[in-house]
C-alpha cells in the first residue's frame, strides 16, 4: 500500500461530436478542474497529459500542448501515450511525482476529437504493425472483437442478446442524467434489438459510439491539500497499470492470434482479472467494499464481463447480477452511473480521466440526480490496445 | 505482405509459425526475433507448420464495410465476412480468420470443427494476394 494522493479538482468538457480541436476541450476541461479546485494554473508544479495520436503533431506532446495553451508558467511537463488506458497512466505518472516529492500539486488533462466512424491505424503500408495488420488482413475493426468475445459468452455462459440490450437501457438512463455525457435519451430494449447488427451478435446500439470530449483533474499532495482547506478531500488510493502475463489466452485487441500455451500453463487468472485484483491489494479493499464502479462498456457484453472481473459476482454470473438490478442505481453495486461510454462515447484519451472524474463528484456527494447515496469507495476499470491495463480506486 | 504466414496447397495448406528450440513455445503470427516466453533463456526459432483443424473458440461478422487499409470494391456492395476465432488444440493457440466465401454467421457455432483452407485476400489486374480461410469440416463450397 502506498500513501494516498488528493484529488483537489475534477472538470470536463461536455462529450459530442463538437468539431472542433482537441486543444480547446482540454483546455477547458482543465480550467474547470482548477477552478473546481481553487488552484492557480500558476500553482501547479507539474502537468500530465495523455495523448491523442489522431489530432496531428500537436497530438503527441499532448503535455505540452495543454501547458502552451494554458499559458508557458514553467512547470514539469509529462506526456503518455497508453491508447484506452492513456488517462489512467497520466494520473499514474501525476501521483508518482507527488509522493515522491517532484511535484505537490499536479494537473492531469486528456482530450480528443475523433474521427466519425471506425477507428483504424494510421495511413501508410506498415506490415510490422498488428494493428495495421489486423485491418489489412482481416477486416477486424474494434466492434469484431466485442462481438467476438459477445458471442462467446453466449455460449459458454448462456448470456442472451437481451441481456446486453439490458446494460444499455440502464447506462442510457443514467446518461440521461449527466450534463456532460453526448446521449441524453433514454433508450428501450426494443430501440436496441431494432438498431442494424454492427458486429454479430452486437447492434449498434451495443457499441460505443466515437465522441469529442475532455476532461482533467488537479492532484496534490495530502500536505497541501490540508494547507488549502481540504482536510478530508477524495483521495487516490491505487492506480493499476499492469500488463498480461505470458501467455495470454484470450483473443484481443489487435491481435490475430493468442500467444500458445503450449510450454506454459496460462495464468490462473485473465489479464482483465489481474488488473483490477492488482488494484484491489494496493488500495487494501475488496469487492465487498465498493460503492460504485465505473468499467469500459466498449460493448454491453463487455460490461458483462468486467462484473465477473471485478470480483462483483462469479465467473458467468453477471448477466445474473444485472438481472437482479444490483448493477443499477438503487442496487448493491452500481456500475456506470455515470452513462458509461454508452452515453459519453469514446474520446481515448480522455476516458479514464472522466472515469475517476465521477468518481470524484460521487465521492463527495456532488453527482446530483446521479448521486450513489453515501459513496465512500469507488473503483475505474479500463484496458488499453496492446495490453496497458488500468484501475483506479478513489476513497472518502 | 504477409510472407511466410502460409503455404502448400490442396489438403496440404497450412498456417506456418515458428517454434521455440528452449522452451516449444509457437508463435503466429511467426516471431523470428526472440522468443517471448518471459521464463525462456531464448532458442532458435525454426518455422513450423500448424495443425490444419481446430475448433470454433467464437465468431461474427463485419455488417459494415472495414475502413483502409482493408481493401475492398467501393464500387460493389458490401458482403459482409464471417470472422472466425479458431482453438488449434495441438498448440494450444487461438488464430482469427475469415471463413470461406459463402459461410456466414448462420452457418456457425462456438466448439464447430473447421480447416484450414487457401483463400484471396483481394485481386487487383496484375496481382492477387492470397489469405488463408476457416471452413466448416465437411463443407466442401
Ligand atoms: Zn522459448
């Protein structure tokens, strides 16, 4: 266990399809959170920045991109590059420079604007690339491997195409609740089963859409979060940033092939498994003690799955769980009150940093008509391309 | 653009990987630098040919066209491909594929027996690039 961090501020820039710069949704994303936070830009002794790799040059040195647009104040500057997982490793590098003394107060910022339609790799012919590879030889965009592994739950552990209808009518209600989430409408199971089937056996109303959006928060030490009058801030108990262990026997994002298990018996437990248990003994919490989670609903199926790999239920039970309406507002463990990406989109590299964003304002009893009665300990749950994994845990 | 990934023909097509002297990892796509077992003091990595059947882990589809750098007919309309994630159990490893022409979702379950068989990638007037196709075991299509 290491020592906590303060999330002092939280902010985001509404999601949507906004077409404009990912600077600009960056940039107000992190002036919020330090208003929010009460915190000079002047103050801050070090900024994180996850990158986008879609926004151009500008892209690449997000960190920078961010501190010019805020005005050069000479502050140490990080920029990473994790795909899916890139906000949760910004506020991994934030917190590592705070307790060890780099920096006290430290603004971690992710933006995107992203392209309409299917993500793909970057132009060029790059046949050392799998990402390239996976288009080029196969077709196989992101929705192909949600539906792949939808369809394996289906027949391993009887899920049915109504249950994952089911985990988009209840994220979409809670959306619907969120000021900054893109889908602001209710959604009915009969909406999903008439959505055109994207990737068999899921609709397009069972994946997540690509969005515009921003969002950062402002980290510091507990000592200067004391000094500024926040004696019992929310506080950051874990960031999981851990990769697979060899082999990995489950088919994902961009491979075309698992590695063998043929020399080596696989792990006993799955990358996605690893990632949050990980978190779980660095925070010094199970399970049991969650308020809320805020998972990767890539696809419905795919929350389906984080449940099981969460510990929230047994391996196949989850569609159980959701049935039961634990994940729900109102129920035991709710998941995604936020509106998951269901109702926000995918915006890369700013996702896992809207993720602990709500955990935030649930924490501090601010999520308003979203608001998780009495939160005191919530849990973020991503994966990255190429197998960045990232969890995060924030206390009260 | 993917040399030596497969070869043969008739019965005799297979997926080519290679495989670790030290440790008898395999790999595929083919790892010709370094074996990537992390307990491994590393060995010659010799190309192997991988069992021709396998077992259906999952499967689905593309409903929508891929985006570059898939290559495909904008002209034409879109057919969409089965995609097919095959258990090979003799090595122990799952490889993705497209199913042969004409098989679809329909056609498929999760545990089916499928083979190997010699595809095209996409053909243009001076070249074809050849793939490699799952195809339901008794099928014949
Ligand atoms: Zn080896």
């Amino acid at each position: 266990m290491t020592d906590d961090v303060a999330v002092l501020g939280a902010g985001m820039h509404p999601w949507g399809k906004w077409g404009r710069g990912f600077v600009e949704y960056g940039v107000a994303a992190a002036r919020a959170a330090l208003a929010d936070a009460g915190v000079d830009w002047r103050e801050v002794g070090s900024i994180v920045g996850a990158d986008t790799v879609r926004g151009g040059y500008p892209g690449y040195v997000a960190g920078a991109t961010f501190a010019k647009a805020l005005g050069w104040q000479g502050a140490r500057v990080t920029s990473v590059y994790a795909a899916c997982a890139s906000g949760a490793q910004a506020v991994s590098a934030a917190r590592a420079q705070i307790l060890s003394g780099l920096a006290d107060v430290v603004l971690v910022v992710g933006a995107d604007s992203a392209p309409k339609g299917f993500f793909r790799p970057a132009g060029g012919d790059r046949p050392d690339d799998p990402d390239w590879l996976r288009f080029r030889v196969l077709g196989a965009t992101n929705p192909t491997y949600f539906g792949l592994y939808a369809r394996r739950r289906m027949a391993v552990h009887g899920d049915t195409v109504e249950d994952f209808a089911q985990v988009k009518v209840k994220n979409a209600a809670s959306g619907a609740l969120n000021p900054n989430a893109r889908y602001r409408k209710r959604v009915t199971a009969e909406e999903v089963a008439a959505s055109a089937v994207v990737a068999d056996p899921l609709r397009l109303l069972d994946i997540c859409a690509t969005s515009d959006g921003g969002a950062a928060l402002v980290l510091s030490s507990m000592e200067f979060a004391r000094r500024r009058g926040a004696p019992d801030p929310v506080r950051i108990r874990a960031v999981s940033t851990v990769s697979p262990r060899y082999p990995r026997t489950v088919l994902d994002l961009p491979d075309i092939a698992t590695d063998s298990a043929v020399a080596v018996e696989p792990p006993a437990e799955t990358f996605r498994t690893s990632i949050a248990r990980v978190a779980y003994e660095e925070a010094g919490v199970g399970p049991e003690d969650l308020s809320l989670a805020e998972v990767y609903d890539l696809s419905t199926a795919l929350e389906l799955q984080w449940y099981e790999d969460l510990g929230l239920c047994s391996e196949g039970e989850a569609a159980k769980l959701l049935r039961e309406g634990a994940t729900a507002p109102g129920g035991r463990i709710p998941v995604n009150v936020s509106g998951g990406l269901a109702s926000f989109g995918e915006a890369v590299p700013a996702q896992a940093i809207a993720q602990v964003c709500e955990l935030t304002w649930q924490l501090r009893g601010d999520a308003g008509d979203r608001q998780v009665p009495g939160a005191r300990v919530g849990i973020t749950a991503n994966q990255g391309l190429f197998g960045h994994g990232s969890s995060v845990i924030a206390v009260r | 653009m993917v040399s030596g990934w497969f070869a043969g023909d008739g019965n005799d097509f297979r997926l080519l990987g290679t495989r670790c002297s030290a440790c008898a990892s395999v790999f595929f796509p083919r790892e010709d630098a370094h074996c990537r077992n992390p307990g491994c003091p590393g060995g010659e990595l010799a190309e192997v040919a991988l069992s021709g059947r396998g077992r259906v882990w999952s499967y689905t589809d593309s409903r929508y066209r891929p985006p570059s750098p898939y290559v495909t007919d904008p002209e034409l309309s879109w057919e969409p491909r089965a995609l097919i994630a095959v258990e090979l159990a003799a090595e122990r490893i799952v490889v993705l594929g497209q199913s042969v022409p004409g098989v679809t979702v329909a056609d498929l379950t999760v545990g089916m027996e499928v083979e190997v068989v010699p595809g095209v990638l996409n053909e243009d007037a001076g070249t074809t690039w050849t793939t490699w196709h799952w195809r339901p075991t008794g099928v014949t299509a």
